[in-house]
C-alpha cells in the first residue's frame, strides 16, 4: 500500500510536492495566528541541490511526527475548513520524487533533525538523526535532493503552486518571476483575467490553489454561457471545505454537492452582472451614451451578450 500510495498516484509528483508541502508550511503559520507572515522556500542550484520550505508555526512534537510523514492517511486537517488537506497525504508527498528527505524541527527548545527514508523493505521509516536544546523559537523545515534536470521545474511549480497567495513566499536561492493575474473584470467570487492565449480556459482557485474547470465536464450540469463569452480567462475563487477534491488533490471530484456549488456560483455571477450592466444602463441619459458603453466597455470583456 505504501509503495502505490507513493509512486502511483501523482500524475505530476514536482507539482504535487510544491503544492503540498508549501500548503502545509501555509497552514502552520494559520495553526499559530501568522497567517500574515510568510513562509520562505529554498529553491535548488548547483551548490546546494535541495529544495527547502520553512515555517514558523508550532514545531513538530515527536509522538506527531511519524503521523505526519509516514503513516499514510493519518490527518490533524481533517476537520478544519481553515486549513488546507485532511487526507493525510500531503506531507509524505517527497516519497514520489526521492526515497530520502530530511525534516528539521524546533519544538518547545528542542531542536530534532530527522530523516525520512525508504529502504529495501520499500516501508517508510523515520530516523531520528540528532536532538539537542535551542533558543530558536519553534519552527519546521523540510529539505529534499533535487536531481538538476529538475531544477527549473520546481522554480516553475513553486510559482505555480502560490501564484495565488495573497501572502507571497520569501524566495531564497534565485528568484521567482509571479505571473500576473491582470484582471479585466472581477466580483464577488469570480474574475475574468485578459490572457494572450488563443485557448481560453476556466479556473478554480480553492483557497489560492489553483485547478482547472473542465468545460466539457462542466456543460453536462450547468450552463456555461456565462465562461464561453468571456474574453479571457474565467476564474471562480471558493474556500477550503467549499468544494470536493480528489485524494491526491490534482483535480476537482466533481460530486453531486460540488457540481450543485459551481453551477450555483456561475448563475449568481451571471445575475450580477446582469444587474449591473441593466444599473449602468439606466443611468445613462441617451441612447448614445449607452451603445458606446456596449461596444468599448462591455465588448473588450464579452464577446457576447447572450448569456444574459
């Protein structure tokens, strides 16, 4: 079970492991009341090949240890909306790149180094390397080898991974260039983003994690007018807890309840923007002023009003 759980189940395991594992140092700064304060990742180069993340959260107890990174399934997430994950398989999520990674913890003036390892048995162990009193306040860092040919995709996953965040990872070893999300027209809930892509695609952000919306998928159980006349990229924001992920947490599971949210959520923008166009609309005091307004304001962000 171990071995399918770690090297069967990511479809992208570089993406997997930057998406949980900085998810992970996120929400220990929520566990202590600093979400505002960042969490800093170490990206690999050629004199130090490791890819690091840090948090300054709670630390580490070591009856908690071997539950977070080598007993699969096992979860202190499971009934928070607050955090991120609740599977019990994010942290072990280095197993599907490398057989080896290292943890260092500071728990309540301990400072414990620990190496998480496969061996030829392929069962996970934890192997405490050293343990010895510190002044350092708590805090948790996790270091993995990173083969070179994979340097610049952890520095394209890691972007990826928080491009989203409204509190932006320090960056330490090279830098990071974060997409823009140029926004041409936004609301509650919802944006559009211009794009330079002939294909345009639809999104989901669940608590600054961002997943693709299949529009095939989406056109069996809501309307997606509303996402085919948008003149870029269309995006739905939701929270933790809002909609149902797969166990690995690569897609949306598109559950009964999760289609119910998305096509709700899509009706609601489209209201919206229909008050508001009629809104704009009725203030004008002329024809003129109004069919301006539809062809330079609404044409540059709909290709049409049929949605309406």
């Amino acid at each position: 079970l171990f071995e399918i759980l770690r090297s069967k189940m990511y479809s992208n395991p570089i993406l997997a492991i930057c998406r949980e594992i900085t998810s992970n140092a996120r929400d220990a700064h929520r566990e202590v009341g600093v979400a505002d304060k960042p969490i800093q990742i170490h990206l690999p180069f050629g004199l130090e090949p490791f890819w690091k993340v840090k948090d300054f959260g709670p630390g580490i107890s070591p009856d908690r240890m071997i539950n977070i990174f080598i007993k699969y399934t096992a979860s202190t997430k499971r009934d928070d909306n607050v955090q991120t994950g609740g599977f019990g398989l994010g942290a072990k999520t280095p197993f599907s790149y490398s057989d080896s990674f290292e943890v260092t913890t500071i728990y309540n003036g301990i400072r414990y180094s620990y190496n998480c390892l496969i061996d030829s048995t392929k069962v996970g162990k934890l192997v405490l390397l050293d343990e010895r009193p510190t002044d350092e306040p708590n805090s948790t860092e996790i270091s993995m080898p990173v083969k070179p040919i994979d340097f610049n995709y952890f520095r394209q996953y890691t972007e990826q991974a928080c491009r989203h965040w409204d509190v932006k990872p320090i960056i330490k070893g090279g830098n990071i260039e974060w997409q823009t999300i140029s926004k041409i027209a936004e609301g509650p809930g919802w944006a559009i983003s211009s794009t330079n892509d002939y294909q345009r695609h639809a999104k989901l952000v669940i608590d600054g994690i961002e997943y693709p919306l299949e529009l095939d998928a989406l056109r069996k159980y809501a309307d997606s007018k509303l996402i085919d006349a948008a003149r870029g990229n269309f995006i739905l924001y939701f929270n933790t807890g809002e909609l149902s992920l797969s166990a690995t947490r690569e897609n949306i599971f598109l559950d009964k309840p999760t289609q119910d949210k998305i096509r709700i959520r899509l009706d609601q923008v489209s209201a919206e923007i229909k008050q508001k166009v009629l809104d704009k609309i009725d203030a004008f005091s002329n024809l003129w002023e109004a069919n301006v307004y539809y062809r330079k304001e609404l044409s540059g962000v709909f290709s049409n009003l049929t949605f309406l």
